[in-house]
C-alpha cells in the first residue's frame, strides 16, 4: 500500500516555533482579525503560504533563522492538547500515487484556481509547504503514545492566536525519530497496511499530482482521533426568510445549538428555529449527508443554487465553535439565517469515500466537514528537488 519516508527540509529555529507556526492557509479569511493578526507578525508562516511575496519571505525567515535547516530524515510525531483531550499523528513524506491505485483515497472534489494557487505557491517557493491531513485504520496509535512517553520534545510551545482561531491555546509537542530506526520502521511498516483516507487538504494532494511529484507532505493519524465538526453555515438568500417559512415544517425553539441528526437549528433576527427532515433515503450515502439535505430542500427556496455556495454574498461557514460568530454575522445584517448542522461521523464519510472508489462522481458535497482542530502550518517544509521535482521557477534560500 502507501509508502512513506522520512522528512528532511526546512523547520523552525530552536525557539522560533511558537512565533513561525500559524493556521493552514485555507482556514484563514480574507480580512478577518485572524488574518489580520497574522499579517502583523512578521515571523508568521502566513507570509510564505498568503503573503505577497512567499519566496522573499521565505528567504527572510532562513536569514533570520526562524527557519533552519535539517538534512536528517525523520518522522515527527505531533501531539496536541486541548481541553483535556489530547490528539497524536505524525508527519512523514508520503509517496503520491493516482487515486485510482486505491492507495489515497479522497472524499471531497477540487477546484482548479486552488489548485493552481498552491502550484504556483510551490514552484516560487521550492518547496512543498504544508501536509495533507490523512487518516489511517491501522494500529499506529500504541506506537505514537510510547515515543511521546519516552523521548524528549524538539518543540513544546502553547499556540496563541488571540482566540481567533480553533488552534489557540492548544499545547504542542513535537518529537523527532529517526527514519532508520526501530520508531521510523515501525510506523512505516503500520502505516503501508491499509489505505489512506484524506480528511483535509484535497487541493494540496491534486496539487502534488498535478505537478507529477513522487512525494508530498502528510500528516497521519488514527481515525478515531480525528474530530469532525458540523460545518454551519450563515445565509443570504434572494428570497427572505419571511417569505419562505411558512413552506418549511418549523419548529419554534429556545436558542441556536447543534442540532441532532436529520435536524436544523436556525437563527433569525426574528428567533430561533428546528427543522427537521423527514424521507430521508438512508440507502444514498450522499443523500442522506444533512448538508445535501439542506441544499436540497431550504435553498431552492430561498432562490439559491448550488453554483452559488461559495459565494460570500450568499454564505459564509464556521465550525460548530463559532455560533456566537454566526448569530452576530445574522444581527449585524450581513446575513439572513444563521443554520447549525449535525456534524457528519467518521462511518459517513468513509462511506462516501468508499463508494467513490469506483465511481469518481461520488464525492462529499462542499462545506460538509471541519476536521478540528486543525494541525499548525510551518513545522516542516521539503523542498521540491526532494519530492520529485526539478528545480523551481524561483528558488528561495
């Protein structure tokens, strides 16, 4: 199955990583005070995957050394704690392989201008710049709990991000391990049993594909520690809600929550809503998702398509930790309705993943999952020329 290897590159100084580390660049809006946060600090990671310049950028940070160099190849095991949980995967080359190996399995389509950028962001750059986030059936978890219970940290640092992100606060620590060792041949062995399913960062993996690399970036865990979150949504529609409530079976509620399975919570500036659906063909693993459910039955009725949801002037998403966000977003006028989804489980989205597996058409609709919480961006880059690549349009450092 999958092979992997170990990674060498580009990570951060000793007591830079705090201080170089962000969020993945596809979680970071344009304009928010998260984006707005990072683009204040000058030793962010945001400068080289967002920044107007990422390979001037890059070379700075190498310059400076918030970037340092490390040619020994090796697997870091990543742990995160957060809210008395704990989560721990590790970051590893991966070998790319067409999805029709059966190797990397994906659940969700790309879209070619995001494609594009990350392609453009390599070639600049000279490097692969940020993991795939994969998950894996395979018993690595016994191994990852012992290395953490008997090396010492490389990194150890608390993420701060002003609350404006999901990653703020959490606590990290980073261990390395040899790929030649007992700790690299055990994980690799683990890991090359059974696929991979991608749970986030489709677009970096069509990405590596594209440009016909042998190796990408991947960040691997254990299914079960991978936490889905509901992807919630706030609505402009061209119909007003008013206009349409009295089409839909509504039922008057106490607050804005997540909702059970098959259910909506919606929140006007009038009050707060259930809506549940009935009918539902338990049979059609996409059908049955409650976000095809909703885009099915509320948006035709607010006149909006499905080339419409990722429209800002029409939606916007936050996960499940963000209500207070959506219902400001609704009160401040921006928009409509705010709508809190169940969050989809790991059965479902394996079983979308599974059955696309022979028909490529099969794929989870969009906004339909937040893995959370996200894996920071910045704590290994690999340059290209290791991934497969020859040299780079532009090569920094």
């Amino acid at each position: 199955m999958t092979k992997i290897y170990g990674l060498a590159g580009l990570r951060p100084g000793s007591g830079w990583a705090d201080k170089v580390t962000c969020p993945p660049y596809d979680v970071i809006k344009p304009g928010s005070p998260l984006e707005k946060l990072l683009r204040g600090n000058p030793d962010s990671f945001y400068h080289v995957i967002l920044g107007d310049a990422p390979a001037d950028a890059l070379a700075s940070m190498l310059d400076r050394g918030a970037l340092a160099r490390d040619d020994e190849p090796g697997y870091y095991v990543y742990e995160q704690s957060f809210g008395g949980s704990r989560r721990r995967g590790f970051l590893a080359a991966m070998e790319v392989s067409p999805y029709e190996a059966g190797e990397v399995i994906r659940h969700e389509k790309t879209f070619d201008e995001k494609v594009a950028g990350r392609i453009s962001l390599m070639e600049e750059t000279g490097y692969v710049t940020e993991p795939i986030w994969l998950i894996t059936g395979t018993p690595v978890s016994e191994a990852l709990d012992e290395i953490c219970g008997s090396e010492a940290p490389l990194y150890e640092f608390t993420s701060d991000f002003m609350g404006e992100s999901e990653l703020s606060g959490i606590v990290n620590r980073i261990y390395k391990v040899s790929e030649a060792g007992d700790w690299g041949r055990r994980l690799s062995g683990a890991v090359g049993e059974a696929p991979l399913y991608i749970a986030d960062g489709h677009h970096r993996y069509h990405s590596a594909l594209r440009m016909g690399l042998d190796r990408c970036i991947a960040y691997i865990c254990p299914g079960d520690r991978a936490g889905i979150q509901a992807y919630n949504r706030v609505i402009r529609g061209k119909a007003g809600f008013e206009a349409v409530k009295g089409k839909l079976p509504l039922e008057e509620a106490q607050g804005f929550a997540t909702p059970e399975r098959h259910a909506f919570s919606l929140y006007t500036r009038e009050g707060c809503w259930t809506y549940r659906a009935d009918d539902v063909d338990e049979g059609d693993v996409v059908g049955r998702l409650d976000c095809r459910i909703l885009e099915e039955t509320l948006y035709p009725l607010l006149g909006l398509g499905h080339d419409m949801i990722m429209d800002s002037k029409h939606f916007d998403y936050y996960p499940e930790g963000e209500l207070g966000k959506m219902r400001k977003a609704v009160d401040d006028g921006l928009y409509d309705i705010a709508v809190a989804l169940h969050p989809v489980s790991h059965g479902e989205l394996m079983a979308v993943a599974d059955a696309g597996t022979s028909d490529p058409d099969i794929v989870m609709p969009e906004k339909s999952t937040f893995f959370a919480p996200k894996i920071l961006s910045g704590l290994i880059l690999a340059p290209l020329r290791a991934c497969g690549r020859a040299e780079p349009r532009r090569t920094s450092g």
